[in-house]
C-alpha cells in the first residue's frame, strides 16, 4: 500500500519541473521540495537523481532569483550530505552537471551565501 503510493508520488513529483521549465515559481517550490525531502528522507535521495538534475538545470535557467538559488542550493548540499550514507555517487553526478559553476554563482547573491558555500 502506502510504499507503491510513496513511489508513485515520488515519480510524479520528479516528472513537474520538465513539464514546466520556463516557470520560474513552480521551479522554485520544486527545489524547495527536494532541499526538505533529502534532508528529511535521506534514504529517497537514490530515487530522486533525476530530480537534482532539474534543479541544477533551473539554477542555470533563472540565475537572477534568489529565492529559487537558495532552495536550490540547499537541495544540493542536502542530496550530497545524504548520498554519503548510498551507493549513488551523487555528488560526482552533480559536478558532471556543473553544478560547481551555479553554486560560485548563486554565492555572489545576497541570501544565498550560506548556502551555496555550506560543506
């Protein structure tokens, strides 16, 4: 029961920010989403890898909102800090994708300091 449920939402949830790339607040509350599940549910971090890759795709695609790159941000520190506990190599995945360059960027915003550049 609620397992198939869970992995249904899971996959629904992941399937929205490529159905709605050019919206900056769905985007926005999408990375929000994944900033809280990876790091209240570390152990969903393997399941949602494709969901980090569109969140480093929407910090490429709207560099200029600041709220959007904070929550981005903290996805990624998230997904990383809870990836050392599964056999995904997400962090290797993430810099893949470049997201060493969006996070030197959303560094230079006031608000997102913290979090871009957390360990």
């Amino acid at each position: 029961g609620g397992s198939n449920s869970s992995s249904s939402s899971l996959t629904s949830l992941i399937a929205l920010p490529s159905q709605y790339r050019t919206n900056p607040q769905l985007q926005t509350q999408f990375c929000a989403v994944m900033a809280a599940l990876c790091l209240c549910s570390p152990s969903h971090v393997p399941r949602v890898v494709n969901g980090l890759k569109d969140v480093v795709a929407a910090m490429k695609r709207f560099p200029e909102n600041v709220t959007l790159q904070r929550h981005a941000c903290l996805a990624v520190r998230n997904a990383a800090s809870s990836a050392r506990t599964t056999s995904v190599d997400v962090q290797t995945m993430l810099l893949e994708l470049g997201v060493g360059r969006c996070l030197k960027r959303a560094g230079v915003e006031r608000g997102c300091v913290d979090e871009a550049y957390a360990e």
